[in-house]
C-alpha cells in the first residue's frame, strides 16, 4: 500500500530501511543465539529432562538457529509464525518448519468455534500447524502486522533515504549559477555550461581553478533548511522505528546517547528484559503448551547473555550455595555444564 510519502510498504521492502533491518536482525539473532531447555516441574522445583531431538534440530534442512530466526522474522515483521507440525505414526512430533505467513489464513467453525487454517488452499487443524501471534486484538485470530501499523513511518523514512540518495547522486538543487552580462543564444548557454561542467564536475575536478570570460561570474546557491531536515528527518525515524520494536535507539544509532544504564551489563540486561523476554514467553508458552507432552516445559536460556564477569560470577556462585538457596546442579545449568545428577528421561 502506498503511504502518504509516496512510497508504498510491505513486508518485503520494509527491510529496505536500515533501522528495520537492524531492529529485527537484533531481536531475531538476540533469540536465536540462545540454548534450549526442557524441565518438568516436580514439587516446584526444575528437574532437567532430555531434550527432544526436535528441538536441537528441528528439520534436516535447518539447524536450530536457523529455525528460530525465521520464526522471529516471520513474528516481527508479519505478526504471525505459524510452524507445519511433522508428527510420527505414535502422534509424536518429529520435525518443525517455519511457513511463510502470507501463505495461511485463520478461520473458526461457525458452530462450533474451532480454530483450523487453510495453506495454499488445503485445510489443517491446530494439532498439524502451530499457530504463535504476537500483538493481537480482543476477538480476533490474527496478530497484528508492525509494519502494516507503521507502514507510514516506514514510508517516511524510506522517502527520506531516496531524497538523501538522489541528492548526492543528481543533485536536488543547483550548485550555482553562472550569471552573463549580454543577451547569449541557446546555443552559447549551453556551449558555456557544457564546458563548465566538463571542467569542474567529478571528484577529480572538484578544486580546479575555474575562469569565466566575457563578463561572465559565478554564484554559488546554498542548501536551504528544509533541504538539510531530511538529515534530522532520518535521525528521527531511526527513533521511531526503535520504539516500534522497543529496540534501545543508541543500537541501532550511535548518535544516540544511551539512558538505559551506565554499563554494557546494565544495558544488556535491559535489552534482554524489556526486548527479548516478551518474545520469548511468548515462544516457550506456546511451544510448551502445545508440542509438549504432560507438564514438560521448555525454556530459553538468556543467562548466556547476562552473564557477568568470570570473577565476580563464580564468587556469586560461592554465596548461593554457601546460603543454600541454589544447588550445584542449578549453578552448572547457568554454565551450560551437564548435571551432575542424570537428566530424567522425557
């Protein structure tokens, strides 16, 4: 759809904006780079089982990350991943693949109300296809697109790069004018021009000495304010586009002063608090829920990234155990180490 910019959007070209690219490259990688657990909870403790093969290798075509990263790319930029669901003759899940959201619409039966999906035109239940939405309004089925709701602020910014890109390469003003005193034919104007910019355009030429005859001079033309806005114009949508994803704007804008902490650990912290764990409850919830079995859960490990340094992490360490409100099997959890005890079996 065409925005008010000019420029029409949609998921494909949205990329185009480097401040979109880098929110959902971010949040995309941020979840993807994290390891996967499965527990089950027994008298409100974490007891670690084994975790199922299709989770650590969801398909023989992608390895896990890259199963999680187009799950969150579908989430980001549509609103929706829906997942096929491959199961053995036991009903068993077997194998995950992430299916493009453009190809699947949602229905409910009107009788009774039961939720199925039609791919390319054949019909699925709930149990064939995993269905995971992100922002989504009471009553509806489908999550909202970001795009789709930002699609003018992304026409904006997109309008303002062209603007920026066509400036430097055609020039949306003059540079000046060569002002002559007499009355030249058309032919003259355009002899004189021609000759002036064979002599002075290019890099190489750009501190030449250039002479006028005939009474000829130059008058050099300024870039107005509003010509120079588009700079602040960008700025501002990179902001914008950050708020969209709840992206910390100094991430994608190093111009951007940081207020979100005074270190890269307050920092990180934030960045996994308040921008990737939303996405990740709302994974774990539905791959738990639905994929499951029994009260088996599965859960991303974001402790990877939270993780201080060596010293100051191993002494924390010491003081949980030595209070007794951590085991030693909880602590070489944190350090991605096996158990000492064996995982129970799922």
């Amino acid at each position: 759809m065409r925005t008010h910019a000019g420029i029409p959007v949609s998921q494909g070209n949205a990329l185009r904006m480097m401040a979109v690219w880098s929110c959902v490259s971010l949040i995309a990688d941020g979840v993807a780079s994290l390891p996967v657990d499965t527990y089950r909870e027994v008298k409100r403790k974490r007891v670690p089982v084994d975790t199922p093969a299709w989770l650590t290798s969801p398909n023989p075509y992608m390895t896990s990350f890259d199963f999680w990263h187009r799950v969150m790319v579908s989430l980001l930029l549509d609103g929706n991943a829906f997942i096929a669901v491959y199961r053995n003759g036991g009903g068993e899940v077997s194998a995950l693949m992430p299916i493009d959201p453009g190809r699947v619409s949602i229905h409910a039966e009107e009788e009774t109300g039961e939720v199925y999906y039609r791919l390319d035109g054949e019909r699925y239940t709930r149990s064939q296809i995993l269905h995971v939405p992100a922002f989504t309004r009471p009553g509806e089925l489908r999550g909202l697109s970001p795009i789709e709701y930002a699609r003018q602020v992304i026409g904006l910014g997109l309008a303002a790069e062209e603007y920026g890109a066509r400036f430097f390469s055609q020039g949306t003003t003059m540079s000046g004018v060569i002002q002559h005193p007499g009355n030249p034919s058309r032919e003259q104007v355009v002899m004189i021009r021609d000759m002036f910019k064979k002599a002075h355009s290019g890099i190489k030429n750009s501190h030449a000495v250039g002479i006028l005859t005939g009474g000829a001079t130059w008058q050099s033309i300024t870039i107005t304010p509003e010509q120079a806005q588009f700079l602040e114009t960008r700025k501002f949508q990179k902001v914008e586009i950050a708020n969209l994803y709840r992206v910390p704007a100094y991430m994608i804008d190093p111009t951007v002063t940081s207020t979100w902490g005074t270190g890269i650990e307050e920092q990180n912290k934030w960045f996994v608090d308040q921008t990737l764990m939303p996405w990740i409850v709302r994974l774990e919830e539905a791959f738990s829920t639905h994929l499951l079995p029994g009260n088996v859960r599965m859960r991303f490990n974001v402790n990877a990234r939270l993780r201080a340094k060596t010293k100051e992490r191993y002494e924390s360490y010491a003081i949980a155990l030595e209070k007794g409100f951590m085991t030693v099997d909880e602590v070489r959890a944190l350090e991605d180490m096996e158990p000492m005890s064996a995982p129970v079996a799922v």
